[in-house]
C-alpha cells in the first residue's frame, strides 16, 4: 500500500478513538455532580475507555481502537444532606465517583493526542500533494 495512505489511515484511527476519549471525558464532567435518585441508588459512576492495537492485515500496518469503555470501579462516597430524596436513614447520600480534576487532565491528554494525529494526517495530505506537484 501506498505510504502516504498508510499515514492517514493511521492517523485516522487516532483521531477517531482520541474523539471517543473526548466524548467519554465530557460526560463524565456533565455527570460529576449528580447523586442517587432514590435511597440506596448508585449514582452516575465514572466511564473509562481502554484502547487496543489493531493489526491492518491489507496494508500491514497498526491501528488504535476502543477496546472497551467500562465503569470504574470502587465505592462511592457520601456526604451528609437529609433533605435530599435518596438520603437514607443516616442522611446519607451516595455521590459520583467522577473526579473532575482528573477528567481535566484526561481531557487534556486527550486533546493533545487528537491535535498530534490531526497534524499527522494534514502532514500525510502535504506530502502527496507536494509529490503529485513533482510529477507533473
């Protein structure tokens, strides 16, 4: 397979599971601070997103994929509001488990990841021009 094709169907890859990390990070920060709906209800738990290299067979070269997007695990925390509807007796209420400073810091990450494979893929498209301009 052509190299240049190679480059953007690399990069495309990457841009496509960094935009799923992307969306993933955002609805975990929307669901931060939400709390169970009834006494004894878990409330939003954190998504993660694991990734896996994926070997292209027609052109022999490795791909990234979204493996798996899954719920953290662990307990969740509670904070003391009686008059919330999900209190239990205690006056307890469980929260999410969604850590907001590190979902910016993925978020970040992820943001980066994503501009790295842009600039790969707009590299790739530069190439085969300035090739094609070469043969005429």
């Amino acid at each position: 397979m052509d190299p240049l094709k190679s480059i953007s169907s690399i990069a495309s890859s990457g841009l496509r599971a960094q935009g799923t990390r992307l969306q993933i990070v955002a609805e975990n920060v929307a669901n931060a601070d939400t709390r169970g709906a009834t006494p004894g209800a878990d409330p939003y738990r954190r998504k993660t997103v694991s990734f896996a290299e994926v070997l292209n067979g027609a052109t022999g070269t490795s791909h990234v994929e979204v493996r798996d997007v899954g719920r953290a695990a662990g307990a969740f925390e509670t904070v003391l509001d009686p008059s919330h509807p999900a209190a239990d007796a205690d006056g307890l209420v469980k929260v999410s488990n969604v850590n907001t400073l590190l979902e910016m810091a993925d978020m970040r990450e992820a943001a980066r990841s994503y501009e790295a494979n842009m600039t790969m893929f707009e590299t790739g498209r530069t190439m085969r021009s300035r090739m094609l301009d070469l043969l005429k």
